[in-house]
C-alpha cells in the first residue's frame, strides 16, 4: 500500500514515509499545543486580559513570600 502511494505521487518509499511521518508528527505537536477556542471563550480571555480581576488575597501572599526568598524588596 505504501509502495503504491509512494508511486501515485511520483516519490521513493522513503521520501514518502518521511513526508507522511512529518506530517503527522506536526499535526500531533499542533493538536496538543495550539488551544481553540470558542467565540465566548475568546471574549472572556481578551476581557480577562483588558479588565484583570484584582489579586486575591491567596495571589498577594504568594507575591510576598516569593519576594521574601528571592530576597526581592
């Protein structure tokens, strides 16, 4: 079979196996690092991003500990 698709497109076995690896392997990669999402989903991200909720409390603490060790004033 892949002999016989190798020849429709006019490659070697070996190109066509390493072509067809690639692709898959990149579509792979893509589907576990490229996030979509939905319209609403894309409306409360970019609001997130231009109106940021303010720091909870737990957030503030956690600032001032890590600035504590870094020894960050």
């Amino acid at each position: 079979m892949l002999k016989r698709a190798a020849e429709i497109q006019g490659r070697t076995l070996t190109d066509f196996v390493v072509t067809a690896s690639c692709a898959a392997a990149r579509e792979t990669i893509e589907s576990t690092e490229i996030i979509r999402l939905s319209a609403e989903d894309q409306r409360l991200f970019a609001e997130a991003i231009i109106n940021p909720p303010e720091p909870s409390d737990a957030l503030i603490q956690s600032i001032a500990k890590y600035h504590e060790l870094q020894g960050i004033k």
